[in-house]
C-alpha cells in the first residue's frame, strides 16, 4: 500500500514536472503580446486616409455630375441632326473625345481611387449613384434602340457608350432592386 502511495506520488510530480512547460506557453507575458495588436494610427495615416478621402469624394462628385450630363445629352439625340450636335460633348464626357493639352501634358479621364476611402464615399452616396447610373442606363438602352444610318457621329458615340465603366451591375458594385 505504502508503495502505491510513492508510486502515484512520483508519477505525479514527473506529469506535473513535464506539463510546467506546456502551461507556461499559455501564460504568455503581456509585453509579449503588445507587438501582435493592432497599432494605434499614426499622424501620417490619418492624414493620408484624409487625403484619399478627399480624391474619392471629389471622383464621386465628378462621377454624379457626369451621369446627369450625359443621361441629359443622350436624351437629346434623336436624328442624325442632333447626334452630329450632341456628339461633341458626349465624346467629351466618355474620355473619347479631344484630349486636352496642359502643361504637363495631355489631360485624360480621371482614374477612379480605390481602397477603403472610396468603398466608404461610394457606401454613403449609394444611394444617389444608384438614381443616376440607373437614368443614364435608361437613356443608353433608348439610344441603342435609335437606327440611325450614315452618321459618323452617331457611330462614335454608340462606340463610347459601348467602352463607358460603369453601366452594368458588376461594374457599378449595386446589386439590382
């Protein structure tokens, strides 16, 4: 009996003795862990999320101004006549007409900001952007229905409206209603 007593005691310490180890991973010191979180932003974060912002409110911005426009001048567009008239301006607001020059050289389409910022900006103008994308997908679905015959002009504004980002669902990032 006196033996068993040992026996358990002394199988007892040796577990005891190889568990030490496994238990103090689980106790990890807390300076350990400092450098795993998550760091606080810094200065230059904030200011450069403010900056992106920004950009991507200014593109919204831009973006809303130019399915207004262009929804509203497609409306127009009815004969051969009124696409020679219109064209000019569509082509403008599609990035397919005339580049303009500037001192640092030619000016293009702005190019849409991506990341955080502009998911956020787009979130909160949701809204909105649905409204106008859905007007001018009207207006682009009437023009195509439009058969206008030996018009140059008509021609290159179905060719842009064709390239134009943004007048499908996957495209625009709004699932349909």
């Amino acid at each position: 009996m006196r033996r068993m007593k040992r026996l358990l005691l002394f199988v007892m310490m040796v577990s005891g003795l190889l568990l030490c180890p496994v238990m103090a991973q689980d106790f990890a010191d807390p300076v350990d862990e400092a450098p795993a979180k998550k760091a606080a932003p810094t200065k230059e974060d904030a200011a450069e999320m403010r900056e992106a912002r920004k950009e991507a409110a200014a593109y919204v911005k831009d973006e809303l101004k130019r399915n207004k426009k262009l929804a509203s001048l497609l409306k127009k567009v009815k004969d051969a006549r009124s696409a020679k008239k219109q064209a000019e301006k569509i082509l403008e607001l599609t990035g397919s007409g005339k580049t303009n020059r500037t001192a640092l050289g030619d000016a293009g389409p702005a190019t849409r900001p991506t990341g955080l910022a502009m998911d956020e900006v787009r979130k909160k103008n949701a809204r909105e952007l649905k409204r106008t994308y859905a007007k001018l997908i009207k207006q682009v679905e009437a023009f195509n229905e439009l058969e206008i015959v030996d018009c140059e002009e008509y021609d290159d504004i179905k060719a842009a409206l064709d390239n134009l980002p943004g007048l499908s669902e996957a495209q625009t990032g709004f699932p349909e209603e």
